[in-house]
C-alpha cells in the first residue's frame, strides 16, 4: 500500500487562479491610474496628513504602485501566495485575507507615522 499524498494545491509555478488573475489587475489598474493622473496619489496612496480627510486611502493605499519594479513583484507576490492560500481557505476567505492584512497594515502604518510625528515634531513623518 502506498500512502496517501495531500497536495496542497497547484504547481506554484502554474497559472494563476480565477481570483488571482482578477486581483492581478487592481495594481495594474493602480499604476496606470497614477501615471496617468499623478495628482491621484493624493487621494489614493496612504499620507499620514492628509488622511483624516481621506480615510479612504486606508483601504486604497495597498493596491496602488507607484513603480513598475512595485507592480511585478505585487503580482509575483500574490501569485505564490494565491496559489497556496486560495486551495486551501478558498476564494472567499483568500480575499477577505488580503483585504484584512492591507487595511490593517495601513492603519498600523499610520498610527505608527502620527505616533512618531508627535514624538519628534519632525514633519517629515507625516
């Protein structure tokens, strides 16, 4: 008798997953935004004094890429990740992950910022 195998998904260098192939595009659509209409950024990407008025960049900031270099490895990133996680937690769950982890890390990160401003009075934080 042979024992059994747990596969624990594709090949991780196989193609991508349904969900993965449509969150692929978000960083593209970000990037291309951003070159288009630089003045974007303000609204979108996560600056510490200017997110009060725009809490939204809260959740925006994790899908935008300013560089070409940031939108390859973004979907490098979420490929082995999704081609790992998504078997296993399913599509539901996968997106709620990287919905979850972008929008906390945005907030630890402008906690952080505001929290070394007042510290320092240096505005280069912010």
């Amino acid at each position: 008798m042979s024992s059994p195998v747990i596969s624990l998904g594709t090949n991780s260098f196989g193609g991508f997953t349904r969900l993965c192939e449509g969150l692929a595009v978000v960083p593209v659509a970000g990037h291309i935004v951003v070159q288009l209409l630089p003045s974007a950024v303000t609204y979108l990407v996560l600056i510490p004094a200017r997110t009060i008025p725009f809490a939204w960049n809260l959740i925006t900031a994790g899908y935008i890429e300013q560089s070409i270099y940031g939108v390859v490895i973004s979907i490098l990133g979420l490929h082995f990740m999704g081609n790992l996680l998504e078997p296993i937690w399913g599509s539901k769950e996968f997106l709620k992950f990287i919905f979850i982890v972008n929008f906390l890390t945005s907030v630890c990160v402008f906690i952080t910022t505001i929290a070394l401003y007042y510290i320092t009075t240096q505005e280069h934080y912010l």
